[in-house]
C-alpha cells in the first residue's frame, strides 16, 4: 500500500539568466517542455507577467501541478512539483528546469503530502466519535 | 532588509466533508474567497475535475499562487499558498479553508522561498568568476 497521496518538490533556481527570467514565451515552452520529460500529462496551463518584471505560471497536469514564480531583478526563480504518480519522474523535470534558466545552482527540497497512515487515524477517530 | 523573496505554506486537511471536496463550483467559490480573506489580489484561476473524483485548482494572485488538490476518497486535500508579500494573511485563508470543507484535522507547515544572502552569495561568486 501506498504510504502517501504525493510529493511536492521546492526547486529554488540561484544565478539564473535574467533575460530568460522575463521571457513569458520562453517560460511557458520551458515548463510545457519540463512538463514532457517529466512524463506528465498536461491539462491547462496560465503564464501572467507582472510589471515591470517576474513572471508566474501554472501547468495543471494530471499529476498534479507544476508552478513557477521569477524574480528576474534577483536572477532568482521558485518552482514547484507536486506529483501524485510514481510514474512522473520529477527529478528530471528539475535538471531540465535548471539547465534551460543555466541556474548556477540550484537547491530542491521534497515534502510528502498527504500521509495515509493519519488518513486512516482520523477516519478511525471519526467511526468512533460517531458511534459514542 | 528582507531575508526572503516569499513563503509558502502547505496545509493538510484530513477528515474533510467528502461531497465539498468533489464539488468543484464549491472548491471555486471557496479559494477565491480564501484569497479574498488574505486580501490577495486575484489574477486568474483554474479548476479541473478528474474523473471518477477529485479536483485540481489554482488560483493566480498578485501575491503569488494558492493551490488545491482534494482526494474525496481519502477525505483529504492538499492546498498551499504561496506569499511574496508580508501584507498577504495566509493564516486567515488556512483557518477559512479548514472551516470551510469542515476538517477534522489540519496541518501546515511553512517553507522559506529564496534566501536574499544566499541570492547575493551566488550573485557574488559569479562577478568573481567573471573577473578572474
């Protein structure tokens, strides 16, 4: 049995290319291509670009989401991957997110979401409040 | 100074009402008014729903994101919400969603997004780089 829902990844992009920070059209292909060789299957996505500059956007796949918000004035760019497949390879989805920005480095940081063993302690403690 | 460009906050709903967490006109109405009690400034957002059940949907704020995905089987939904402004108040949206899809438990925990001396750190090394 599965022991969680999913996982979140916090990819955090240091020293990236400013330019490519602030390039609605580039980000969009970059995170619809991440998207791809994560394996992931994509729904919709939505790219908004602030004034004067930094970007966010949102592909809603199957698997979940993949976000991204940039702060082109820092050379700075916060991802994000939650993934509810085991199929979905998240990790590759980073290196192509780091290597397409050319992020001098990069920091990610896994968070389980969604623990089934306190899925079932509060469904349990439910059963039993009801029948008291 | 600042020390962080943004926070996100992950929160766990367990033990949620089934039917709210597989209703996406609810789901819709709840977290743009879960935006709207942070005073976020809404953008755009998107809702999808799965088949046989759960919803996937974002909400794209000046501020930055609030994401949901609900497994109504499980009675569980992932959300998290992603600041990068100090004025945003994203404990009143967690208190408004636990409330709102009738959790029995919460959890939330939040993450650091984008160290300013780590920005600088990085930053710096590269104009050494460049020098040498």
């Amino acid at each position: 049995m599965k022991e969680i829902l999913g996982k979140q990844t916090m990819l955090e992009l240091y020293g990236c290319k400013k330019t490519l920070l602030n390039n609605k059209a580039f980000i969009e292909d970059t995170m619809l291509q991440a998207a791809k060789a994560a394996k992931a299957t994509i729904i919709e996505h939505y790219f908004h670009q602030f004034s004067p500059y930094g970007i966010s956007g949102t592909v809603v796949i199957a698997e979940s989401h993949i976000n991204i918000h940039t702060w082109p004035e820092y050379d700075f760019a916060a991802i994000d991957i939650f993934t509810c497949s085991q199929q979905m390879d998240d990790e590759k989805a980073c290196t192509f997110l780091k290597e397409a920005f050319e992020a001098a480095e990069s920091i990610s940081q896994t968070y389980k979401r969604g623990s089934m063993a306190h899925i079932k302690k509060v469904r349990d403690s439910q059963i039993l409040h009801h029948h008291q």
